[in-house]
C-alpha cells in the first residue's frame, strides 16, 4: 500500500513539474503566437466586411437596375452566395491544417484573400463589360467565402492551442476580438473616405479603396505567419503523409465521422449566435439606413457599438475562464431569446441616433456570449487530429444555411413589410442553439485539450 501511494505521488509530482514546464514555454510565446494566428482574421474580415459596408455605394456598378433598393438586394445576394464557398473552405483548409500544420494553412487562405479583394477592385462595372462585370464580382466575392472558410476553424484551433491553459478563453477571444476590428477598420475607413470624398466620388471609384488596403494588408500579413510556431506534433503529420487511400487519417472525412456528435454540437452551437451575429451586426446597419437615413450618422453608429463590442471580448474570454463557458452561451441563449424581438422591432421604428446605438449596444451584450469563447468551446471537444476541420466545417456548414443568409432574408422581408416574421426567425434559430448548449455541455469538464496537455488526470475524458 505505501509503495503504491509513494508512486502515485511520485507521478503527481512528475506531472506538477511538466505541467509548470509546458506553462512556462507556452506563456513566453503565447501573445507573439496569438497575434499572428489572429491577425488574419482582422485582414480577411476588413475586406469581408468591407463588401457590406460599402456595398451600397458600389451596388449601381455592378447591377444598375435603376432601382437602390432593387441594387442593394443584388449585393447582399452576393455577400450571401459567398458563404456557400464557407463550408467548401472550411473542408479543404480543416484538412490541410490537420494534416500540413496550422502554419501552411493559416498562410494560404490570406493569400487568397488578398487575391479575392484585389480582384473586386479593379473590375470595371456593368456599363463597361456588362453582366460579366457582376459574375467577377461573384467569383471574387466566392474566393474570399473559401477563403474565410479556412481562417476561421484553422485560427480558432490555433489559438486554442497555443492558449495556456488557465487563460484559455481570454486567449481565443482575440478571434472575435481581430474579427470585429477588420469590421472596426472598415468603419472607420468608411467614416474618412465620407469625409474626405464628395457621395458622387464614393459612388464613382472610392469604394475601390477599402479593398486595395485590404489586399495590400493580407500580403503583410503572409509575411508575418512565416514566423509562427507550429502546433501540430511531427508525428500527426507523417502519419497523414503515410496513411492510406480510404484509411482514417488525420484530418479526414472518414476520421471526422467517428466524432460526429462533437460535429453536431457545433453545427447547433453555431447556428443562433451566426443569425444574431450577422443581424446585430449587418444587418442593423440597413434597418437603420431606412429610418435614420444619413449613410454617415449610421455609420458612427455602427463604429462606436463595434468598437465598444471589440475591446469586450477578451474580458468576456477572461470571464469565462473563472466561471466557466456554459454560463455566458446561457447569457446569450437566454438573453438572445427574450430580448431579439422587442430590441429590433424598437430599432426597426427609430429615427433617433442615440436610441439606434443604444439598442445595437444592448443586442451586441447580449451576443457577447457567444462570440467571445465559441471558437474555444468548439476546439475543446476534438482531437487535435480532427479539430481544424471539425471545427471549421461545422462552422462553415451552419454559416451558409443561417449566417450569411440573415441580412438577405431580413432585407427581402423588409421589402415586403414582414419584418415580424425575420425578428421571429433569429430568435428561432437562437433558441434551437439554447437547447444544444442546455443538453450537451456541462460546465467546465474536462475538454479535450486538457486530456492531449495531460491536465485531465484522474478525470474522464470530456464528450
């Protein structure tokens, strides 16, 4: 009995001095890796965004229906059709980064981001080249939905695993923290080329200049990612390189299908905090261009309750990394429930600007629950051999069936005078992922990036 009790605290002991050793080694690299595993996402996401925010001063290019309402539902048409390459992104990138390393991947997709936006911006309009001018647009705008597709599940495992392991959710919120800048950034472009441009230059070729900056910005960022640490073991990879055709390899659909409840999980995870997302993000921005009507005013709007939802994220991430993570996807479950109708139908019936800001702001907290630790929570329930693409492909999959589609369905119903049935609509959505975070997650078990860093001793292994 003494021998065996003097072994296991031999052991403890043993695993107390790794575990202060892989600490140490993770928190000196830590923020230089974070940072450029993020950094991207601030790039893809300026230029992503870029194409909403500026879409109403480029949408007579490249429609010229005559009608702004009419032109304005073409571009969101696009900007939807471009998450149908999410899902594809996302399986191809997921599967690279699983079995070439988080590095190669990461690099890859902002380089293709760079070449989706440079192309939106030099392609002439309708009245130059004709309709072949709107399927540039809508090739450009599926490069970059590939593209995004990638970023996402690749960054948001990254993170994850170069986090040290009690700061965890501070770490990863830099995800949505860089994600939320890009669309800060754009604002803030935005704001300038508004104030240094007359409406009539803006309409004729200003709208160019966001996604020249964009491209020249992902090239930058390529240069950065040559720097990073790379998380993925040797061995993962070799056995990637070795295994054979049809086998249950790393990184692949077959390998995938043995975890097909964790993917299920982040398929409903996903699909109320994407719809809220997009429309408290997005979508706001046209239901107050129909009220308050000055581009400008909506656009301050919009920078302020983005830049305030920015710098919450990490303290969020941080919170969630002493309560734990269930607690804040009920804030956003619940809140997003009880409060989704009663905060749009407000906004959808205000001219007044401080009120709009006020109620973006509420919709933005309330949302805050979800995005500040949504890309940790998905990381922590797959296999490192299967998490860039577990990760991603759920997350692609649950953005082009809900995400990318909410502001064209709200704006369709808009039009028709059925705005009822669109605040109805997100808060569905929100509350099926209520349901998944009620039943599927118990708060803080052990994860599995607890089991790979060897925290989960003496514990089972989380489902």
């Amino acid at each position: 009995m003494y021998e065996s009790t003097s072994r296991s605290r031999s052991r403890r002991t043993m695993g107390d001095t790794i575990e202060q050793h892989r600490e140490e080694t993770k928190q000196r690299t830590v923020v230089g890796n974070v940072l450029r595993g993020s950094m991207g996402n601030m790039v893809e996401w300026f230029d992503f965004y870029s194409f909403t925010v500026f879409g109403t001063y480029f949408a007579h290019v490249f429609f010229a229906s005559g009608k702004e309402d009419e032109d304005l539902l073409g571009v969101l048409g696009i900007f939807a059709a471009g998450f149908i390459m999410r899902p594809v992104g996302s399986w191809f990138f997921g599967r690279y980064a699983d079995q070439r390393g988080r590095r190669a991947a990461l690099t890859l997709s902002v380089l293709l981001m760079a070449g989706g936006s440079l192309l939106i911006a030099i392609t002439p309009g309708v009245a130059t080249i004709g309709i072949g001018a709107t399927a540039i647009l809508l090739l450009a705008r599926l490069v970059q939905g590939f593209s995004v597709g990638g970023e996402y599940g690749t960054s948001a495992t990254y993170m994850s695993e170069m986090a040290t392991r009690n700061r965890r959710g501070f770490y990863s919120s830099f995800q949505y923290l860089t994600l939320v800048s890009g669309q800060v950034l754009a604002l803030v472009l935005q704001i300038i080329l508004q104030r240094t441009l007359s409406d009539e230059a803006l309409h004729n070729w200003g709208w160019r200049i966001p996604f020249v900056v964009g491209a020249l910005a992902a090239v930058s960022v390529m240069w950065l990612r040559r720097g990073m640490i790379e998380s993925v073991p040797q061995e993962q990879m070799e056995a990637a390189r070795a295994a054979k055709p049809g086998e249950a390899a790393p990184g692949t659909i077959r390998l995938l299908r043995e975890h097909w409840r964790a993917f299920g999980i982040v398929i409903g995870l996903t699909m109320g905090g994407t719809v809220a997302f997009y429309t408290f993000t997005s979508y706001m921005q046209i239901l107050m261009l129909g009220t308050i009507k000055d581009k400008a005013t909506v656009t301050t709007v919009n920078f302020f309750a983005l830049l305030i939802f920015m710098l919450l994220q990490p303290v969020f991430g941080a919170v969630s990394d002493r309560i734990g993570r269930k607690p804040l996807l009920l804030w956003f479950g619940i809140g997003g429930v009880l409060f989704t109708w009663p905060i749009m139908t407000a906004l959808s019936n205000t001219r007044s600007a401080g009120l709009s800001f006020l109620l973006m702001m509420s919709a933005l907290l309330i949302v805050l629950g979800y995005t500040s630790i949504n890309a940790l929570v998905k990381a922590e329930i797959f296999p490192r051999s299967v998490r860039a693409l577990g990760v991603g492909l759920g997350y692609g999959i649950a953005n082009a069936l809900f995400g990318g589609t909410a502001p064209y369905i709200g704006k369709a119903l808009h039009n028709a005078g059925r705005d009822d049935v669109f605040f109805t609509y997100v808060t569905v959505c929100i509350g099926i992922s209520l349901l998944v975070y009620v039943r599927a997650f118990r708060n803080k078990e052990a994860t599995q990036l607890d089991v790979e860093e060897g925290y989960a001793f003496g514990r089972r292994e989380a489902r």
